[in-house]
C-alpha cells in the first residue's frame, strides 16, 4: 500500500481535526487536513511518514485539566478563606504565671500583681503587689472556679473570707463561644523577634450584661490582654512576663486557716470582675 492510498483505505466511522507532518524527517512540512479515521489508521499512521494529532480531543483534555486546575484553586482558597474567618478558640497552657496589671478604661490604675493559673483544675490565684501603690491592704486571692469558690486571704493577720463565686468566667480563659475576629502582628512581622503575632477575639457575657475583646498569642494561647466592658464599669487587663510554668503547686491551696471558715452567698452574678474597682 502507498501513501497516498492510506487514506482512502482508512476512510471509516468518526472525523477529525488533523494537523499532519508530511514527507521525511528532513525537508517535511506541516498540513491542515480533515481526515475520516479510525483506531486502525492512526496506528497505521504511526507507522508510517505521517503523524496526525487529533486536535478535537486534545483540546477536550486541556479544558478538562484547565477545569480541574481551576476548581482545585478554587476550593484551596475557599478552605483558607473558611480557616481564616472559622478558628476555633484555642485552649490556654495547663499552667501559667506571669504579671497582671488593671487599670479602668480612663486610665487609672487599679491593681498589679503576680498570678498564677491551672487552667486544668480551674484555680486563680493573684496577690498584689505591695510597692504598686499605697493602699493600706492589698489584694491576696485564691478562686476555685470548679468549686464556686473565692478566698480572700491576708497572710499577716492569718485571716481569711471565703465567698461563693457562681460565676466562671475570666480573662485567663478563652471561652469557647468567641468569636474570631482577625489576626495581626504587635510590632514588625519582617524581622525576627521584633514583633509578636497575636489574634483577637470577642464576644459576650450575657449574665454580666457586658462584653469583651481579647488579644491571644497566634502560637501557645496565651493571654495578652483583655477589654472588659460593662453597665457598671470598663477594665482593661495586661498580662506581661508570661511563663507556661508555676514554681510553687500549693499557691492553690487555701491556707489552714481558712479551713473554718464559713462560705458566704454571694449573688449569682458576683464575678472575678468585681475584685477590681476604683
């Protein structure tokens, strides 16, 4: 069979779109041709000097993987899209200490102290610092969350007042309904060491009648501060100097002397909030 036969000996079923090289490997040109063919004349023709590509189907691929591309893109951004505006609140370490500072929102300072916190058991402990200012008693408190509990406790007279606390909420915890709101870099985010990436969250306290903002550590969960606003009064709480360690267990046990001591109710909204006041 010659060439110029093939093609009337292939004339079949199905019509392509061919672009053909004719002739030898030197010398051969390109050619525009609609051919009728079947399997057996592009294997025929593979054999030979002719070579035909069926555009009609590459075409068909190409769109097909462009398609499938785009809906790969599409659906990676969209769950990038989804983390970013759906994070989960983070859990705080089981263990933390550091300073705490609150002022009001019109910029009195209210209390500065050393905390502690086992977010695991749910027990606070905070004692004010002494050189902070001159008050003539300074805040010692230790809070069991889990067992309702605050103690007010002065070490020097071995005194103590033990109140129920109904309610659980604090800044040292993020609750699970928060909302997230963004993420952003506290100083400069292009030189190590020279910022820090935090997120910040809010939400409300519907039995406080108040509301909150809250900056965390993007890595770790770390509190760095927290807006409390309120009908009866706006806190603003710093946490700086912040380990994911306690030197000392036993700050969260209540002193012996406590131990006598008679549980006064308090109403069902009397909170960590109210320690702090002008």
């Amino acid at each position: 069979m010659v060439q110029g036969q093939r093609a009337d000996v292939c004339l079949k079923k199905r019509l392509f779109d061919c672009r053909c090289w004719s002739g030898g490997i030197e010398g051969g040109q390109w050619r525009e041709r609609r051919v009728t063919m079947n399997r057996l004349y592009k294997k025929d023709c593979l054999q030979s000097s002719w070579l035909c590509l069926d555009l009609r189907t590459i075409r068909r691929k190409a769109m097909m993987r462009a398609i499938e591309l785009f809906c790969v893109v599409f659906w990676c951004l969209c769950a990038a899209t989804w983390a970013s505006t759906n994070r989960e609140p983070c859990q705080s370490p089981s263990m933390t200490s550091g300073t705490l500072s609150v002022s009001s929102t019109g910029g009195h300072d209210i209390a500065e102290g050393h905390f502690n916190y086992n977010s695991t058991a749910k027990k606070l402990r905070f004692v004010e610092s002494e050189s902070h200012s001159h008050k003539s008693s300074h805040m010692d408190v230790l809070i069991h969350f889990e067992e309702g509990v605050l103690y007010e406790i002065d070490s020097k007279n071995e005194s103590c007042k033990k109140q129920t606390l109904k309610y659980h909420r604090h800044p040292m915890e993020l609750p699970s309904d928060a909302h997230y709101e963004s993420e952003a870099y506290l100083g400069s985010p292009s030189k190590s060491e020279k910022g820090l990436r935090v997120r910040t969250w809010n939400g409300k306290l519907p039995d406080l009648h108040a509301n909150y903002t809250t900056l965390t550590t993007s890595c770790g969960c770390l509190t760095v501060s927290y807006c409390y606003h309120s009908e009866k009064t706006d806190l603003y709480f710093s946490f700086m100097n912040v380990e994911t360690e306690v030197d000392d267990a036993h700050v969260f046990a209540p002193p012996a002397y406590c131990d006598a001591v008679a549980l006064e109710d308090t109403p069902d909204d009397h909170s960590f909030f109210d320690l702090f006041h002008d």
